[in-house]
C-alpha cells in the first residue's frame, strides 16, 4: 500500500500538524499534496490521483462540507477516502458528514486515532 | 462566574494546550489578565443555539513554545505560524467548549479567528466575557475567556 494523500485546511500550522502526524504514524505515503480551500483541493483533485484527502470544515471559498458534496457528486473522484478534520462538536452535523460517506477525526487529535482512522477508512488491518 | 461555564472552559482549554501543542498547562492563580508580556489576542466567534465568542490571549513566551510544538520545530517558529497557531488553538478550544456548555445536539457556525491588538479591543467586539479562566502554559500564561448570549 502506497498513499497519495490530500491534506485540505485554511491553517498552514495545522496542515503541518496533519502531515507530521501522518508520517509519524507510519502509513507509507507516497505524495503529500496541501490545498488551503475546498477550490483549491477540486483543482488538485481534478489532475492527481489521491486516495485519501483530510478536510477541514470551517475555510474560505469553499467549505469542507461543499467539498464533500462535490466530491461524492463526480463518479471521477468515487475513490478517493474521505475523512473530516474538525472541532465539529456537533452529533447532528458529524452524523451528516457521515451519511456522504466521510470519516470524522476530532481536533485535537492523537497520532493513535489519525493511523486508526485512516487504516480503518482504506479497509487496512492494523500491523 | 458561573461554574457551569469555567468548568468545561478550564477543560476544553487544558486539553487544547496538552493534546494539539504538547504543552502541560495547569490552573493559574487568579490575578488580572495581563497587559504586558503579551504574545497575542484572537478571538473566535459562533453562533447557532447561542452567540458569542472564545477569547485567548497568551503571555511570557507561550506562544512561541506552542507554535514550535505544533510545527515539531527546533527554531522558533515565524511569526505569521505562530499568528496561525495561536488562531488554530482559539479555534480548538471554542470547537471543544461549545458542545460541554450547550450539548452535542447543539449546532454552531464558527468565525474565523480575528486577531487583536489586546485583550480590551478583543472583549469590546465580541462581548462581556460570562467564564474566563487563566492557564500557567510553559512558563507563561494563557487567559481564556467565553462570552455566550442567547441566539438572536
């Protein structure tokens, strides 16, 4: 197994944290790409291959929620993972995000519930 | 203030510094929130079921620590990542209060973090704290304040 992964948040500081944590957790990553929005991460989308994109709720232009809509409505993108990075608190709106078909990991995290999430998410046994 | 309020503000504050900066931080003697020494103010407002905002300035050095450790970094960390950092900590801890003080059934829109020059210019736009608590952080200090209203 070797991911390419998208890491899509507004904080620079906290896209480092996700991709620190990433490579700490010992999942082979192959490419690490960063988007800043929702725009910017359908653009990168729409010319890499990713298998897994991390996305935060709360950015300018266009949201996470957005994101995911958009991503589950193009046949093109049905492969890539989906999981959500956020202080959402909410059960109401973490259970949404679910019903689309994405994964939720609350801020803050732990490098343990990122590498379980992500294996989880990718059908991945732990070793 | 209302214990309510300081309880789970002390809690979604502490484990914001220790879980997301490594940072230990413990309660601070309560004194006036300081007006020298200070590292940063942000402010992060919602609403939804309420309305309000989270406060967090930190002080003696804090921030420079916490953004180093968020970014694993050796070197200090440059100031516009520990602007980011101290906005992506405000963000944490107002994700984290909101659902121990209004439920997890309650949904809130959050803002994003607006930077201030001091802790008076931050409570003048986003209101009369109703908790506020103080955090010894690494050797220095963080104030945490919450201002919540009823919803418009």
């Amino acid at each position: 197994m070797a991911l390419n992964v998208l890491v899509v948040d507004d904080s620079a500081v906290m896209r480092s944290m996700l991709i620190r944590t990433l490579r700490l957790s010992g999942l082979p990553l192959t490419n690490v790409y960063q988007a800043g929005d929702g725009a910017e991460a359908l653009t990168l989308l729409a010319s890499h291959d990713v298998d897994l994109a991390l996305v935060d709720i709360n950015m300018p232009v266009m949201n996470g929620e957005q994101l995911i809509q958009r991503v589950r409505a193009d046949a093109r993108l049905a492969g890539v993972a989906l999981i959500v990075v956020s202080t959402e608190g909410s059960e109401t709106r973490i259970e949404a995000l679910k019903a689309r078909g994405a994964s939720f990991i609350h801020k803050p995290f732990t490098p343990e519930q990122v590498r379980s999430t992500v294996l989880r998410v990718l059908g991945v046994a732990d070793a | 203030m209302p214990e309510s309020l300081t309880a789970p503000l002390a809690d979604a504050a502490s484990e914001t510094f220790e879980s997301l900066a490594y940072c230990f931080a413990e309660p601070a003697p309560p004194s006036a929130v300081p007006g020298a020494g200070v590292d940063g103010v942000v402010a992060v407002a919602f609403e939804g079921e309420a309305r309000g905002g989270v406060v967090l300035q930190l002080s003696g050095g804090v921030l420079s620590a916490m953004a180093g450790n968020m970014l694993g970094l050796e070197e200090p960390a440059s100031p516009a990542d520990q602007r980011d950092a101290l906005g992506e900590a405000a963000n944490v801890i107002c994700g984290n209060v909101l659902p121990r003080v209004a439920g997890v059934a309650a949904v809130f829109a959050l803002g994003v973090p607006q930077h201030f020059p001091t802790w008076q210019a931050a409570i003048e736009t986003i209101g009369s704290p109703d908790a506020h608590i103080a955090l010894e952080v690494e050797g220095g200090r963080a104030d945490v304040a919450l201002v919540m209203r009823p919803a418009a």
